[in-house]
C-alpha cells in the first residue's frame, strides 16, 4: 500500500473521529472508536472498523451510524480537501479482534 494511500487512510479516521464525536449523538455511557480504515488504491470506497463498547450497544449504535452514513459523508467531504474522497462503510470490530 503506498504512503498516499496511508496517509489518506489516517485523515479520514481523525476526522471522521471528530465527526462522530460533535455530530451523532450517541447513548451515554457508550463510547465509539475507529480501529482503523481502509481504502481501495482508487480512493472510490472505503472500509472504516469500529469498535462500540459496551457491547450491549453494538446492534443500536451500528444501525444509527448507517442511518446516518450519508450525512457523515456529507460532513466528510466537507472537511477533506481530496480530489476524490472514499465512500465509506462501516464495519463492527469483534472484541477479541480489535487490532
């Protein structure tokens, strides 16, 4: 993987941190993370690892963070200043498999 794509990489998962974190609002006491993302060499999509605990909110905090997918992007696009910005899909991270 090149360091462009790296790079890229790690913009949208401090950004999209920041987005998720001012924009969604969330159950108390539930804390989301992303593990890490994952984009195609073409830029075209991208595959961001979440990580939700406690693990009860899994199934609640995952169908909002779709529901809401398309205004994240919104916001996403909004904030990075690429020719091409990823489409980006979720994807919950097992416990036992965070890293």
């Amino acid at each position: 993987m090149s360091n462009r794509i790296l790079q890229i990489n790690d913009l949208i998962r401090n950004e999209l941190n920041n987005i998720i974190l001012n924009e969604v609002d969330l159950p108390k006491g539930c804390l989301v993370t992303i593990i890490r993302v994952e984009s195609e060499s073409d830029l075209k999509s991208a595959i961001v690892y979440v990580s939700i605990l406690p693990s009860y909110f899994k199934g609640k905090v995952f169908k909002l963070l779709v529901r809401k997918s398309k205004r994240l992007q919104h916001s996403l696009n909004r904030k990075i200043r690429i020719k091409f910005v990823p489409a980006i899909k979720f994807v919950v991270v097992a416990d036992d498999k965070e890293q």
